[in-house]
C-alpha cells in the first residue's frame, strides 16, 4: 500500500495549543499566612496583561481572601504566561502523533480515572467539548467537574508541545539531515505516541480487543466526606 | 434494511430496525457519497490512521453496538474504549451518525439535555419534540362581542362584531376577560411556601419533617427529633419521616417567576455583591443565583449593567435600541415612583437588551409570541409596542379580571384603583416616547405628585400580583393592538381589491372604443371599396358599349 506522501514529516509549525482555541493551562497554587488557595482555569494568551491584575483582584475580592493574594497571584499568572510566550515563538515538529492522555483527577466529590488517545496534530479538537460529552454520558451533575477534566487534558497537551519543541530544537542542532531528522522524529516521539505504522496496519482491526475495553474505560467514583478528607489529607503531605 | 419474516410458525430471524427516510442512502457494503462529504478525513489520503476502511470499521461498530440494545441511548464513552484511534474524530464520527439517525433513532431521549435547558421557568422539552403553534399565542384570545366569551378562530369574520377594536378588549370595567392561559395560582404557591412549622420548637421544617402518624397534624423538625423532643405524650416510633426536601420548596433546579423578578431586583439594586442577593432571594443559594443569572438571556448584560447602575443611571440604558434612547431619559425622571413602575421598567430594559429587532413598525409588527422567550421577556416586548390610551384601558380591564377570580386583590385593588391606574399608565407613557414627551408631561407632574403620596402605602402591594397586573396588562393590550391592525389591514385590502377592479374596468372601456373606432374606419373602408367597384363596374360597362357602337364584330370574352 502506498504511504501518503504527508504522512511522516511536515513541516515546523510555529507552536501553539494544539486545540481550536490557544487557551493557556494556568495553575495556582499559593499559602500565605496559613490560607492555602489553589485554582486551575485556562487563560487566553492574547488578553492583555493588565487583565492579569483584574483578575487577580475579583478573584481576591470574591473569594474574600486577604489582600497579599492579589501581588502572589498576579505574580504567578504572569510568570507562567511567559513561560508560555518564550515557547511561542518557536518551532515544532508536529509529525502525526496520538497521544495517550490519562486523566487521573479529583474535583470535590468526584474521582475520575481515565485513559484515552487524542491526535496531537488535531488543531480543531477541543478538550471542553469532550469534557462536556464526557460529563453528559457519566451523568456528572457537579459542575465544576467538566472544566477540571478539559483542564487536565489542556495541560497534559501542553506539555507534549513543549516536549515537541524541545525535539524541535534539538533536530535542528543535530547535523544528521533531513533523513535522519525524520528517523530522529519518529523515535523522540516514540516514547510517548503510538506507532501508527503497527496501529492501523491494514490487516489489523482498529477494533480494540474486549479484554482491553476495562483498560480505555472511564472510572467515575463519587466519594463520601471521609474518603474526600483522606485524600486531601494525602494530598498534601505529598506537595510538601 | 433487513425485513422481518412474516412467518406465524417459526420466529423472524432478522430484526427490523428504523432509520430515518433521509438517511436511506445507508449501506452496509459501501461508503456513500455523504458520507465522504462530511467526514474528509478518511478519504483525503492525509494520514495512515484515517482510511476509508478505518471509517467503515469504526462506523460498522458504532451502529451494531446501538443495535445491541435499540432502545437504550448509546453513549459516546461506550463506544470510544473500543476503539482505537483519535477520540475528537471519534466523536466526529459519532455526531456524524447520531444526526443521520443511523444511531439512536429509537432511543429515549435525555430530557435534561444540558445544552437544550429552557431558560423559560425551568421548563424541559425533550430535543426531538417539533413545538407546533397554531393560531393565537398563548393567553390571548380574540373573542367576538365584548362580553362573550367564545373565542373565535380567524379575525375575519369576527373583525366586524367586535365594532371598535379598542372596546373588544377594555372599555367599561366589569368586562370579564377569559382566564389567561399562563394564569397560575400564585396565593397558592405563596401559602405552599410557608412549608411546615415545627410543633415543638416552632421554626420552619426546611429539609425534611417528622409526622406524627397518629394525627396527622402535628410535625416536629429534624432537629427536634434528633433531640428528642417530642413533644406531650408522644413517643420516638410515632412519628413518620417525610422529606420535603425536593417538594414544597423550590428546589435549586426550578425558579418560578416571583424568585427570577426578585432576583433580577436584587442584582439591579446590589449588584456584584452575591451575599446580599442570596440574602434577598431567600431560597436560593448564592451559587444558585449566580448560575441562573447566567442562563437568563440577558443576564450578562445584568451584571454589568448593575454595575453601571451605581455610577451613571442612564449610561447602559442608552446604549440599546435608538428608539427607546428618549424613554430612557423618562425613566429617570420618573425613578422615584412606585414598585410597579420599577417592575415595568426593570423587565421593559432587560426585554429590551434581550431583544434584537429594530423597533417595531406601524403597520407590520414583529413576530410576538416566540415560544422560546421567557414570559417577562414577551411581556416587555408587547408593553413597548402598544399605544399609551390602549394600554391604560387593558389595565383597567386587567385589574377589574383579577378582581373577579379572587377577593383578595380586589381588596388591595379597591382601594387605591385610582392610583393604581395612574401608576400603570405613566409606564405606559414612558413606553411611546414621543407622546410622552409632549402631551404627557403636564399629566406627569400631576401624577407625580399623587403619587408620591399614595407611594407609602403602595409598598405591600405583592409582588405576585403586580406582575400579574402588567402581564395582564400587556397581553390584553397587546390582543388589542392587534384587533386594531387587523381591522385596518382588512379595510386597506379592501380599498385596494375596488382599485383594482377600477381599473381594470377602465382598461375593458378604453379598448371596447378602441375596437369602435376600428369598427368605424373599417365600415368607412368598406363603403369606399363598394363605391370604386360601381366605378370600375361603370367603366367597364362604358367600354363594352363603345366596343359595341363601333361594330367590333367579333367579341373575345
């Protein structure tokens, strides 16, 4: 069968969230003077930075959390938005790649453990819509659980595009040429994306094997207040 | 599709299963061109993981999966952990088959479809019921003689008994109107609210009660009982649970109208500060506001105009519709004045937010009724559109229908019937800006200053019944209205079929002269060729007499 011509190397795209809307991951996660606050929520890179400080002020205001929460927060905003920008300006290699994305999350009562694929190369996919598919099919009635699990998948996004960029660079260290530069795409991406190659063979069925539904199958638990406290508890003897 | 064996002795073998007609281009053994359409990615030869038989696989799946069980609704996360690949295509090719119908034909529906939800009193319809309206909207019935109360179908033929449009409707007080379809009790969802009071402790049983089996009456709190305080001679085993968690009171999923005005009310007066409106919407919880605002229609240009509301009054109003620029200046001056006014004006802005048509014009009006739009929102729409003395008549036959269903407000409204037509129709005034401006403005002083008397007492008027009041009002006037139009369109078409019919007589006239003046000429003709045949006759008849005299012997005819 013969190979479609595009199907190994493209050329370098200028990096960017590889989903419909450029939307920033950002994490917060802030402890002053024993008040602990930590959000999670995507940002619009292509706001103006004087929004940050809005931000950071009706999120103090109603929250009704101390003053020094404004500087911090605006503070962290900020620095993971540039984080954001020095990526931006840079190539990567976006070769076709699926990525398996593990979701592995607790918002308020709700555990939820998946395990799916997502083309990295897919720039019209969009983690919201799927959240909010996966919270209708689930019967989630919490609320926040659906911009927590399309925040999960942006994040994880993120840092494959990173990686990628990172690649990126290094291919064009590397003096191997253009030939080499394909094997060298193939094999970075190795470790994390699937070989398509053995995947949709032609004699293989994209039909998943029963056996292996439990694996790709979504886990949805609600816990009770105990199990929520001890979680907690665990979480944050971890962080510190 | 596979057809079942019509055999009584052995069971059918195949299963019928239905699909849509539009979709009979579906084969099992081939890709059809709709498909290839609308889902490119497989056929354009761009990756090794999408591939038409990739396709068929994943399609052939998806459908014999749902036909595994054909009434229950597959899911998109049933399906995607069997298969391989890209779970945005997927979920492509999911929608792709549950649109066509391929999929979850037959399937129940989900009813709270969170994409579908009716903002319009937490009303749910299942997505695939098709809303058919016929004839008059909701409420509003056209009714042949003043008094009657037979509806009538079309306007036509009652156009003409129902003399005057305007009195069909209002007129003298004491026309009783047919109940309106959106009437709802609202003294009963009042008293249903109180709820239950304890026996023992004497507060309000909010989550849950426990009865007391032996007679039926007497109720203690969750609280009391967990304390053990039971009250005289009764004992722990007496009493009965009964959860009245999700059923008297509102639960955080319905708001009725009352809590939607009052929370509407409360984010005008206090804008961003949540706590205080949770405090006014008394069973609503912060989140609950909060959320309800949103999905309200024009609720994001509530919260930031409440917060315009503190610095420049008129600042967000007049940034709507240039046809109700000039109104809103009215409605400053004429801030100070009652709830009702407040009521009106407060829903007549967020109607008109919500609201993107170009002001309506005379003769043609924009669609009224539209089935999707909240009752508030209808309302503020119709109350722009009518005419000040319309209005002011539907009002007072508004008031006096009320009266007539329940003593209650009859009691409030007998008193001060007076104010309270002249507190209705200075809204009315400020709704036709034009009019207002001039003619009005002396009445308006007047009225002020009644009111503002008359404003102290006016302030435990419900709010249930005032927005009933304009509610009334407005569809009565708008019912009005609409005779009015109706009769004049009628009239006008009239006046046209006689012109036409003119004219075209006048068209038959000139061509029958037309045809005269032909007959004339070709009769003139006619005797001038009869008359050149005598001639020629004659001088043929002098020539053979010649030929004659002169003995021409031989005669050659």
């Amino acid at each position: 069968m013969k190979l479609p011509a595009t199907s190994s190397s493209k050329a370098p795209v200028k990096f960017r969230m590889p989903t419909a809307d450029n939307l920033v991951p950002i994490r917060l996660d802030i402890e002053t003077e024993g008040q602990r606050y930590k959000d999670a929520f995507t940002w619009n890179p292509s706001d103006p930075d004087s929004e940050v400080v809005v931000f950071a002020k009706r999120t103090v205001r109603d929250l009704k959390l101390p003053p020094q929460f404004i500087t911090q927060i605006a503070q962290s905003i900020q620095t993971q938005l540039t984080e954001f920008r020095s990526y931006e300006g840079q190539d990567m290699y976006t070769a076709e790649k699926i990525v398996p994305i593990k979701l592995d999350l607790r918002v308020n009562h709700t555990l939820i453990k998946d395990h799916f694929l997502w083309d990295l190369n897919n720039y019209e996919s969009d983690p919201e819509e799927f959240a909010r598919t996966f919270c209708n099919d689930m019967g989630i009635e919490d609320p926040e659980v659906g911009p927590a699990v399309a925040f999960a998948i942006r994040e994880q996004l993120y840092e494959i595009a990173i990686q990628s960029v990172a690649s990126a660079r290094e291919i064009k260290i590397s003096k191997k040429g253009r030939r080499g530069a394909e094997h060298a795409i193939s094999s970075k991406g190795g470790g994390n994306a699937l070989d398509l190659m053995k995947l949709f063979r032609y004699n293989s069925s994209v039909v998943r094997k029963r056996k292996e539904w439990y694996v790709y199958e979504p886990i949805v638990d609600i816990l009770s207040n105990e199990e929520v406290d001890a979680l907690e508890a665990r979480e944050d003897r971890n962080t510190r | 599709m596979e057809m079942p064996q019509y055999d009584p002795n052995t069971k059918p073998e195949f299963e019928l299963y239905t699909i849509p007609s539009h979709s009979s281009w579906f084969r099992w053994d081939d890709i059809h061109e709709t498909e290839r359409t609308a889902l490119k990615e497989f056929f354009d030869g761009s990756s090794i993981s999408r591939t038409p038989k990739i396709y068929k696989e994943y399609r052939d799946f998806m459908i014999n999966k749902y036909r595994e069980e054909p009434s229950r609704r597959l899911t998109f996360t049933q399906v995607r952990k069997s298969l391989v690949g890209d779970v945005s295509l997927l979920h492509k090719v999911f929608r792709f088959l549950d649109e066509w119908g391929l999929i979850n034909f037959g399937a129940v529906s989900r009813g709270d479809d969170s994409d579908n939800r009716d903002s319009s009193l937490g009303d749910t319809e299942l997505k695939n019921q098709v809303k058919i309206e016929e004839g008059a909207p909701n409420g509003v019935r056209v009714v042949a003689l003043p008094n009657s109360l037979k509806p009538i179908s079309v306007p036509n033929s009652g156009a003409d008994g129902s003399g005057n449009g305007k009195v069909a409707v209002a007129g003298e007080t004491g026309v009783k109107l047919p109940p309106l379809a959106s009437y709802s009790d609202v003294f009963g969802d009042l008293v249903k609210l109180k709820g239950f009071k304890c026996g023992s402790c004497g507060e309000q049983c909010n989550s849950g009660c426990y009865e007391y089996s032996k007679q039926g009456s007497f109720v203690i709190c969750e609280k009391c009982f967990k304390n053990g305080n039971y009250g005289e001679d009764k004992s722990k085993d007496d009493f009965r649970f009964s959860d009245l968690g999700g059923n008297s009171l509102t639960h955080g999923a319905t708001w009725t109208e009352a809590e939607t005005l009052l929370l509407l009310e409360s984010v005008m007066r206090h804008g961003d500060n949540w706590e205080l409106v949770a405090q006014n919407v008394p069973t609503k919880s912060k989140l609950d506001c909060i959320s309800k605002l949103i999905e309200l229609p024009f609720g994001e240009f509530m919260m930031g105009s409440a917060h315009e509301m503190n610095s420049c009054p008129t600042g967000s109003l007049n940034s709507l519709k240039e046809g109700q620029s000039a109104s809103s200046e009215n409605q400053n001056d004429v801030k100070m004045e009652d709830q009702v006014h407040d009521q009106m004006n407060e829903s007549k802005q967020n109607g008109d937010a919500a609201t993107e048509e170009p002001p309506a014009k005379r003769k043609r009006i924009a669609p009224l009724s539209d089935g999707g739009s909240t009752l508030i929102k209808q309302v503020a729409h119709i109350s722009t559109m009518v005419g000040p003395h319309v209005t002011a008549a539907a009002a007072e036959a508004a008031v006096a229908a009320l009266c007539n269903e329940s003593s209650c407000p009859r009691e409030i409204f007998d008193g001060d019937e007076d104010y309270l037509a002249n507190g209705l129709s200075s809204p009315t005034m400020v709704s036709d800006p034009e009019r207002a401006l001039q003619v009005d403005a002396s009445k308006m002083e007047e009225n002020q200053s009644e009111t503002q008397d008359a404003s102290s007492e006016k302030n435990d008027v419900p709010l249930n019944l005032r927005i009933r009041t304009a509610t009334a009002t407005a569809l009565g006037a708008a019912a009005a209205n609409a005779k009015l139009l109706a009769d004049q369109e009628d009239r006008e078409i009239e006046h046209l079929v006689a012109i036409i019919i003119e004219t075209q007589m006048k068209k038959l006239h000139s061509k029958i002269n037309y045809f005269d003046d032909l007959e004339l000429i070709m009769e003139k003709e006619y005797n001038e060729m009869m008359q050149l045949k005598e001639c020629l006759v004659e001088e043929r008849i002098d020539v053979l007499e010649r030929a004659l005299k002169t003995g021409v012997s031989k005669w050659r005819s």
